[in-house]
C-alpha cells in the first residue's frame, strides 16, 4: 500500500512540473472523465492509452512512466509522437492518472482503454422465399431493384470488416473473401507491415494471423454475408454485392469484447492496406460500440478520413438518443462517419435502435435479418444461416451500398459517396426527427 501511494504521489509531482509548460490539453478530458465519473463505460480496469507530444523527448516520456510506476504493453502507433498502452500499477484510479497526465508537457491525451461489445440483439434459397426483406421489402434498401438492372458485380473494390473474424470459407462467402497476395503463409512478413502471414487480415485480439476461430464469430460472419454474400449461387442469402468485392479481416472483438487499443490497430491496419498497396478500400463496417470517448480512435478514424475510407458506424442498440448522449463510435465528429439506426421490416424504427437528428445519418433494415453464420456440427465448422436483430445488422446494408456505389462510380471520393448515400435515402415517417436525413437506405436509384 505504502508503494501504491508514492505513486500517486509522483504522479501529482510530475502533474504539478508540467503545468506551467504544458499546452491546451489534446483530445476531450472532459468526456473522457465524465463517462469514468458516470461508470457507465466499460474499460480495461488498469489499461491506460497515452499519446505523447512531438515535442517530447525520450527523457521526458521516460519520466512519465516513471511517475505512473507503468508497464508499458504495446506500441499502437510509432514516431516522433508515439501513442503507448501501459499497465497501471494496483492503487492508481484511472481517473486520476488521466487527470494527472491531462496537464503533463509531454502528454497530449491520456485516456482508458475502453471495451466495446458488438451491437446485435440477437434463385438463393432466403431471395425466392421473400425472406431476406432487408433487400427486398417494401423497407428494405431496394436492392433488389439494383440486381434487376445487373448492378450486382462490385469488382475492385475492398471493404474491411473490422468486427470479430469471419468465417471466410463459408459457403456464400468465400468467393469475396480477401486473400493478401502481398504476404504468402510461409512464416515471413513479406509485405513488412508487421503482421506474419496476414492471409485474410488480422486477429487484433488473439494476436495472429487466425481471423477465425469457430462458430463463436458468428456475428462477423454475419455482417459480412449481408454486404458480399455470394448472389445467384443457389443458395444461402445474396449480399447488396453479389461479387467481385473483397472483404478483409480485421478482427479485435473476442469473447469478451474488444479494447481500443486493438480497435485502433485494426482501423489503421486498414487504411495502411490502401496506403501501402493502392487497394481501393471504400469502407470499413464498424457494427459495435460502447466505451467512452477516445481521442486515440477518434485519431484512427482521421487518419481514416485522410485515406478516403468511410466508416460505416451502428448506432447502437439502448434505445436512447445519441443527441442527448452520445454513442461511440457513431457519434465520432469525423467527416468520413455515417451512422446508422435499424427499421423493422413494417418501417418503423425498431424498439432497441438508437436515433439522433444531428447525430444518426440514416436508417436501415435491422431487425429479424437472415445473412450468413458458421455452425457447429459433430464436432466441426460448416456453413450455416440465421436471424439477428440489431443495428449491427442495419450497418452493412449500408457498407454494401458504399461498395456497390463505389463500383459504379470509380472516380467518387468518400465524401461524395456519403453525399449520395444520404441525399438518396427515402423519407420515412418513423425517421422524421430521429435521424439527419428522416430517411433510409435506397440503392435502386444508383
């Protein structure tokens, strides 16, 4: 106990020294504190991110972790302002060493490492029955109408499911399943991001190059098959991109959820593919959230922006106005977010999907919606299909429409992608008030 308060000590010291040096504070400590205050957010109990100043020196950071008595974990991001994961010691409330380091010179933020869960309630075969209402209902995103005109083919262009892993040798998504010909599975970082054998993408949370790990990623799986599920195969349930899309892994949701600091390693993951390799990655599908908010990810997200990456965000799934409080990551302010509420197949919003006039962009199908899932049979992994409700299910109707807009419109940048996303949404009645366009999803008139 005696060592736990010198530490607290030290780091009312250090607070104290870089005070009068110290620049406007980086990031939002106000949000951040409020929403440890509220104890409402979950985060990793002693897991604290830390971005450092440019300016910093390597003594000045050395400093620092002297004073929180930390471990560092990992490097989330290098160079002359690196962003660091560190394990506080026992007796050192997270609160305090974020307010402590919120006025420390060489710190530009210092925030918990928050936990998100994934945001769902819990001539192909679910097209002929009229089951798949999400893409053809009279609420749904009129896909449908898309097919109809041979709009079904989204060759060229990625999209990263940055979620749990998805079983990429599903029957109805393995032909759109990503396989990095920039790093062959021969124990070598070929393509020297760091990441050995990153055949499908990356396993944030497991640390390996496993992006699925068994019929508990159901959920990735299931998102994926409502934005590329193989169409016109007979059988199964067909994708607003029936084809020619890719989708990459980046897994950092696992049984117990994921962290920021992993969901920032999968963000930039990403965008450092279509940075490093020119793959023309339109979007990302982010179908979780929870956590308070994190200047780090929000930085992610940026970075995102910078790259011409939308990041298609679900709303969340409390019921609650993200006006009145705010839901992250959807609620993020970065040019690149749209936010989603989920519809039930009648149109009106469902009764768990968070709204917000300024906040939520649009809605989509959510509820009771059939896509792809892996199941467990006499001891192994097949194929299989079921129902879930959620704005995690409305999300990737919209990702598939980025992507099948993208296609057609090669030359559009993100920010006339959501344009026209947003500008083609169809007014609906139980929207009007409740989301920026009082509108869903429409892809017939791409």
């Amino acid at each position: 106990m005696k060592s736990s308060k010198l530490t607290v000590l030290s780091i009312a010291i250090i607070s104290a020294l870089g005070l009068a040096q110290a620049a406007n504070a980086g990031g939002r400590p106000d949000l951040v504190l409020a929403a440890l205050k509220a104890g409402k957010a979950q985060h990793m109990s002693n897991e604290l991110i830390v971005q450092f100043r440019d300016t910093s020196s390597a003594a000045d950071r050395s400093a620092v972790v002297r004073g929180l008595g930390a471990a560092r974990v990992q490097t989330l991001r290098g160079g002359k302002a690196p962003l660091e994961l560190f394990r506080l010691p026992k007796g050192v409330a997270m609160e305090d060493a974020v307010r402590a380091l919120g006025n420390d010179r060489a710190v530009d933020f210092a925030e918990p490492n928050w936990v998100y869960q994934h945001q769902s309630v819990s001539n192909d075969t679910y097209v002929t029955s009229g089951q798949l209402w999400g893409m053809t209902g009279t609420y749904g995103s009129q896909a449908v109408n898309a097919w109809a005109e041979g709009k079904t083919d989204c060759s060229g262009v990625y999209v990263g499911i940055i979620d749990e892993g998805f079983m990429y040798d599903h029957e109805d998504i393995a032909a759109n399943a990503w396989i990095n010909p920039f790093d062959a599975a021969d124990g070598v970082d070929n393509d020297g991001n760091g990441y050995v054998d990153d055949v499908h993408g990356w396993d944030f949370d497991g640390g390996d190059n496993s992006t699925f790990d068994g019929a508990t990623d159901d959920h990735g799986t299931h998102v994926s098959g409502t934005i590329a599920g193989h169409g016109g195969n007979g059988k199964g349930v067909a994708g607003v991109c029936w084809s020619g899309v890719k989708l990459i892994s980046a897994k950092f949701l696992g049984r117990r959820g994921g962290t920021t600091a992993n969901a920032i390693l999968a963000v930039d993951y990403i965008t450092d593919l279509k940075l490093d390799h020119g793959l023309n990655i339109a979007a990302t599908n982010n179908s979780w959230g929870g956590g308070g908010f994190s200047q780090g990810l929000l930085d992610a997200i940026n970075r995102a922006n910078a790259a011409d990456i939308l990041f298609i965000a679900a709303a969340g799934n409390s019921g609650a106005d993200n006006d009145a409080t705010a839901s992250f990551p959807s609620n993020y302010a970065a040019d690149n977010v749209i936010a989603v509420a989920a519809l039930a197949s009648d149109g009106s919003l469902a009764s768990y999907s968070q709204y917000g006039l300024t906040t939520v962009d649009l809605g989509a199908p959510g509820s009771g919606i059939i896509s792809s899932v892996p199941k467990s049979s006499k001891g192994s992994v097949i194929s299989g299909y079921a129902s879930y409700s959620g704005t995690s299910m409305a999300t990737p109707h919209v990702t598939g429409a980025v992507a099948l807009f993208k296609t057609l419109n090669p030359a559009a940048s993100a920010a006339a992608i959501k344009a026209a996303i947003l500008n083609q949404s169809t007014p609906t009645p139980s929207l009007t008030g409740k989301t920026v366009t009082g509108g869903r999803l429409d892809v017939s008139g791409f």
